[in-house]
C-alpha cells in the first residue's frame, strides 16, 4: 500500500482569506484509488501526491511527493 497526501480549502478564520490546508495521508494501492475513497467518504479533499518522503527540519516537516 501507498501514502497519498490530500489538501483542502478553507477559510482562515483570522483574514477571512480561503487557504489551502494539508489532509490526512490516505492509505490505498493507487492514486485513482485514492481518489475514489475522496470521492465516496471526503468529497472535500483533493489528492494531491504519492508520498516519497518526509524530512522534518528545525521542527518544520517537508513532504517530498510524486504527484503523477
């Protein structure tokens, strides 16, 4: 199984300002996959990468993604 990052839209309640936010990891064999479970259970998320790494630096994680 693969780790698929996932983002969203939402307004930020400080300026009003629509952001876009990091999801949850979906966990799923492909990337159609794993937009099809977005699909059916979280129509909010966007899929955005199959996740390659994470490097976490000074306490600030980086996501190196391949986004197909």
């Amino acid at each position: 199984m693969n780790l698929y990052l996932t983002e969203f839209l939402a307004k930020d309640l400080f300026d009003g300002e629509l952001k876009t936010y990091a999801g949850p990891r979906i966990e799923a064999p492909s990337f159609r996959m794993a937009e099809e479970y977005c699909s059916n259970f979280h129509p909010y998320l966007r899929v955005i990468g199959k996740l390659e790494a994470e490097i976490v630096d000074d306490g600030v994680i980086h996501y190196n993604f391949n986004d197909n």
